[in-house]
C-alpha cells in the first residue's frame, strides 16, 4: 500500500482554505479558525495590506517571515509577559491534505478576550506622530519638547493608544484618559507598562543587529484568571517601523524593512487609495520580498 503525499506548500498564500476547521475571521492579513473552546489556529497569508486597502497581489513567503519574526520575539520577551502561544503543532489541528497551507505561517494560540486596544510605542518622530507634532507640538495629547525634528528620537518612548478598527477603516488615536475609560485604571496601566518594556528591550535589542524599532503596535488579552497576555503579532515588519542604522538621518524618513515600495509605488499610480487595489508590477513584489526576508536575516542571525 503506497502513501497518498502530502501536498506541497503553495509559492504564495492570498487566502486560506481551512475546510476542517470553521472560519472565525479574516483579518487585513491573518486568517483565524476555532479548533475548540481553548484554541484558535491563526494563518498569516502573503496578502499584504497599503492605506488600509488588501492588494489583490500576494507577496510570497511574506506570511513565513512575519511568522518567524513574531515567533523569535514571542520567545525572546516570555519573561516579560505571558503570550498567546500553546507550542501545539499547526499541522496537528488541521487535516492532512491541508498541512501545506499552515507549514510555517500558522500558530496554534489560546483563547482569550481581547482588548478593544491597540498599544502603540513610539521612539521616534514620524508617521502621524510627526504631523500632529507639527500642527499642535503634542503627540497624542502628550507635550514634546518644541524644535524636535522628523525622524527625531524622542526623550522618552509615548504609549500612545488606538482603536482597533475594521477591515478597510482607520485606527483612531485615543488619549490616556479614553484608554483608561475603555479598559479601567487598572488594565490600562498594566497594558501601557508591558508595552513600553516590551518596546525598550526589543529597540535595544534591535538595535545591536543594525535595526531601528521607530514605532510598533502591541495587542493584548486577558485569560480566565484575568492575566495579561501578549496576542496578534508582534514586532514584525508589518505592525513596526523598522529603519536600518547605518541609513537613519534626522530630518528625512528612513526607509523601512517592509512594503515602503508598495506604498511608493500606489502614491506614484495614481490609484485612488479606494478598494480594490491594483495588480502589483513584478518588480515591486520581489523588492518587497526581499526587504522582508532582509528584517528576518538581520534580527535572528
């Protein structure tokens, strides 16, 4: 009796078909099923998102490298804070013809209630940080010192909070006080000092491989005994600003280890920035790629 082979993992992943598992969501880039009343299975597909709209064109391998990123930071901050991860094997919940789907993008994962909070840390002026500086010398209400430049590193990392939105719409900055209203005095605190240690430790870390951490985005959860727990991904290029050292110059945006081709690209098309978004050239996607498995090299190796 031969055996059937597996099936070989596609080149690239727009979207999963997970047939043994019900759908729970499908997020800008990940794809969660249940597996049961303690475990989700999430799939991080090659889809890669621009001005909150999903290209149609997949950037391969992407899914592995945020895995990777995620999975290496997840290990290297457990002593800071608890995270998501069962270390159950994604091939082991799912069927065989599908393994091929989740080898290396996928992680088995608790479940817990998520907080309706996106904990943003901020070391550097840039990004939106920067326009509201320019307009009202704060960054999310909090008051900077003023003749800061763009690209400048800030006196101290901000917590500076958002909410979550859907697919397709904006985050929306929140101030500490509105943090505290969603969350209570006690969970914002504990979420706001997990992020800025989070933060600290990985840009000192980063920093010894040549890389810059300007600004990233932490999600957390509670478990059953109220716990707080380190969810979604974590300090990938995706939800980070990553600038390589030997490129950052104060007074200009350095370019980052992620889909600044894509966005450079779309702003030059002159595509609307409305959905759908348009075919990526070939170019742009192998670039892409690269500056992907580049971030992946140069933090673990």
């Amino acid at each position: 009796m031969t055996t059937k082979p597996e099936p070989e993992a596609p080149a690239s992943l727009h979207d999963s078909t997970i047939r043994s598992l019900p759908l729970l969501h499908k997020g800008k880039v990940r794809d969660i099923y249940a597996i049961d009343d303690r475990r989700m299975l999430i799939i991080t597909t090659d889809r890669l998102s621009a001005f909150d709209v999903v290209m149609p064109t997949p950037i391969p391998g992407k899914g592995k490298v945020l895995t990777a990123v995620a999975d290496f930071w997840f290990k290297r901050l457990a002593h800071i804070l608890p995270n998501q991860l069962t270390g159950d094997a994604p091939e082991s919940v799912v069927a065989p013809a599908e393994r091929a789907q989740v080898a290396g993008r996928a992680i088995v994962v608790k479940r817990l209630k998520a907080l309706p909070v996106e904990a943003i840390v901020r070391g550097y002026l840039v990004g939106s940080g920067w326009s509201d500086y320019q307009k009202t010398g704060t960054v999310c209400g909090i008051a900077l010192p003023p003749g800061l430049r763009l690209a400048d590193k800030l006196p101290e990392p901000l917590f500076t909070p958002s909410t979550k939105a859907a697919v397709g719409a904006h985050d929306e900055n929140i101030d500490y006080p509105e943090c505290e209203r969603l969350l209570g005095p006690a969970v914002a605190a504990r979420v706001r000092d997990a992020a800025l240690a989070l933060y600290k430790e990985a840009a000192d870390y980063a920093l010894t491989k040549g890389i810059i951490i300007a600004d990233t985005k932490f999600e957390f959860g509670l478990d059953e005994g109220g716990n707080l727990t380190l969810i979604d991904e974590v300090l990938t290029p995706d939800s980070s600003r990553f600038w390589p050292v030997d490129q950052y110059q104060v007074g200009s945006n350095p370019p980052s280890f992620d889909k600044q081709y894509v966005r450079d690209w779309l702003l030059q098309s002159g595509w609307n920035k409305q959905p759908p978004g348009p075919e990526l050239p070939s170019e742009v996607v192998a670039r892409t790629a690269d500056k992907y498995e580049e971030a992946l090299r140069r933090l673990t190796t």
